[in-house]
C-alpha cells in the first residue's frame, strides 16, 4: 500500500497583523498528522522598517513585530515538535536586508533574517528570497515560494504557463488553481496561489487599493511517495468556517 505524506502550507500571515482565521488553521493542523510545514513567507510584516510612509495610527514598533514572530514560531515548534519546518522567505522578511543595506550597512552581515527570529534555534530551515527560490514539497514535483512568476489577475494560471511547472505560492493573497496540459507528454502542471493569513480591515494595508480581492485561506499537500504525485486541497475561509477532509471547523 502506497504510504501518503502531508504537508501544511502555510502563506501570508503578515504578524503581528494577522487575522482570527490564522488561529483557525492552527487549531484545525493540530488534529493532521503532519510530515513537513512550509512558510511561504510575508509570516512578518516588518512595518516598522518599512520604506512606505509610515501611519499615526499603527502603534506597533520592530520590537512587537519581532516578538509576536517568535511567539508564533515557537507555538508552531511546541505543536509540532519533530516536523521539518521550511521558511520562504518573503519580501516583507527582505525588508530586514533591505534595511541594514540602507540605513545600517556596518551592520550589515551582522544581523540578518536567521538571527532575529533564531530559527536555527527552533530548527526551521531558511529558503532565501530571490528570483530562484524553491522549496520541493516533501520532495515532489510541487515547487513551494513566496512570489508567483507570473503576474496579472490571473497569477496562478499565468506562473504555471511560464515555468512549465507545478508551483504553489503566496504574496497575491488570493485563491487560484490552474492546470495546464504538456501537448507533448500529457504532464498535468499545477500553479496554485493559497490566500492568506492576514486582517486586511487592519490599518495598516490601508495603502492596497483592491485589498477587498483578498481572500483568506491556506493549502494542504498530500503526496503519495512511491508515485511521486501529490494532491493540493486549498482551505478557502468563508464567513469564518473552513471545509477541511470533509469536516466544517469554525472558531
């Protein structure tokens, strides 16, 4: 019998901005058995070093940021305490880079994204941001990162045309799926964009214009080993309740 491994793909969550729905997919995960976790990245917003103008009404200071991060990483270790954990990281965790190029380049070298939130300490491995960045999820075809290739409306449909490849991201903070067909081999090609994590009623992505597009939700990935084919269920959140294996979870 084949053995089937899963993965919780977790996307933008945006801390300390995050939305109740976060909570949500960490009481529903508790009941998975899980094989690995993949962040997807933007899991920090890191406001407070942001180069956009910075707003009146946002009290939270780098050193919120940074603590509620690691209150949610450690949560996550404690949940799951033998789970391989990758992080992509986002553009949002680039700003840390970004930052000390900018305003702080003695320091640079010195502190990066690793170091601030101690992930070697909880064991969480670091794909770096980057236009090559990848994560294979549970070593399948599926590619796991923050940024889609494409753009447009249609992200999902328009990375999976581009990169011939199965590919799962966050960043859009919409639900898409699209499949394209190799004329060729008749390969299925997946390109997948999860929704996020996030408050988008939360002053702070007031700068978004269509930030009413944005939907919440996150993505489950089973892979069948001896196959080397997996299977994604993205969780879409409405009205607080998500529909996950077949069962209604609300907070």
């Amino acid at each position: 019998m084949s053995k089937i491994k899963r993965a919780l793909i977790i996307p933008d969550c945006h801390h300390p901005f995050a939305g109740p729905d976060y909570q949500l997919m960490t009481e529903v995960s508790q009941e998975m058995v899980l094989d690995e976790i993949v962040i997807l990245g933007d899991f920090v917003d890191f406001y407070d070093i942001s180069s956009h103008p910075k707003s009146p009404q946002i009290s939270e200071k780098l050193f919120d940021e940074l603590h509620c991060a690691e209150e949610k990483l450690n949560e996550l270790r404690k949940l799951f305490p033998n789970v391989p954990i990758f992080y992509c990281e986002g553009n949002h965790e680039n700003r840390v880079s970004r930052f000390l190029q900018n305003q702080a380049p003695q320091l640079f070298g010195m502190f990066d994204l690793k170091s601030i939130l101690n992930l070697d300490n909880k064991q969480i491995s670091l794909v770096p941001y980057g236009p090559n960045q990848k994560h294979f999820v549970l070593g399948s075809n599926l590619i796991a990162r923050h940024e889609p290739i494409g753009g447009g409306v249609h992200c999902a449909h328009s990375t999976v045309v581009k990169t011939q490849t199965s590919v799962i991201f966050g960043h859009t903070h919409r639900i898409q799926k699209s499949n394209i067909v190799a004329l060729g081999t008749g390969e299925v090609y997946e390109g997948i964009s999860c929704g996020w994590l996030g408050d988008k009623d939360h002053p702070v992505m007031g700068y978004v214009k269509n930030h009413h597009q944005w939907q919440t939700g996150w993505a489950v990935v089973d892979v069948i080993e001896d196959l080397n084919e997996f299977h994604v269920q993205l969780i879409h959140v409405k009205n607080g309740r998500a529909m996950v294996d077949g069962e209604l979870y609300w907070l």
